[in-house]
C-alpha cells in the first residue's frame, strides 16, 4: 500500500507542479509581448551627431593621425561593422580634433 501511496503523491505533485510551470510561462510570453509593444511604438531617439567645432588647421603629424584614423574607419565601414550614421558621427569628431 505504501509504493501506490507514494506513486499518487508523485503524480499529484507532477501535475501541480506542470500548471504552475505553464502559469508562469504564459505571465512570462504576456511580459515579453507588452515590452515588445513597448518598444515598437516608442519612436528611436535620434542621434545626432555632435556638431563639428571650428579646429585649427592640423600639422603635418595630426593629419597623417587623422588621414591613418579616417582609413581605419573607411575599412570599419566597409567590413559592415560600422553603419553610414556612426561612420559620419565618428569622421566628424576625428576632423574636429
């Protein structure tokens, strides 16, 4: 009588856990969905580049850093590593400085 006992307790607590397992899961989907919603109705904020600053024409040594950054990011971009918004942003800022 003991292993039938024990055989309906298993099941018993093999269903109760399985509803609480399928509980949690659809509360989880439904959080997933509403950040989802949440996050395709806020429009992406725009970014900007920052505006390049008036610099003094550089020497002869900063051009050739920044000709040697200026390439780098050209094969960044190229490779498709870098998108045609990051490329500009980050040429604005190597020709500013």
């Amino acid at each position: 009588m003991g292993l039938l006992r024990t055989a309906a307790r298993v099941s018993v607590a093999t269903h109760v856990h399985g509803n609480i397992r399928r509980r949690q899961e659809k509360r989880w989907a439904a959080e997933d969905q509403a950040t989802a919603a949440r996050a395709a109705s806020a429009p992406p904020a725009p970014v900007a580049p920052p505006a390049p600053a008036a610099a003094p024409a550089p020497t002869g040594d900063a051009m050739s850093r920044q000709l040697e950054q200026l390439t780098q990011l050209g094969q960044l971009r190229a490779a498709g590593i870098l998108t045609d918004a990051e490329f500009e942003a980050k040429k604005a800022i190597i020709l500013a400085s």
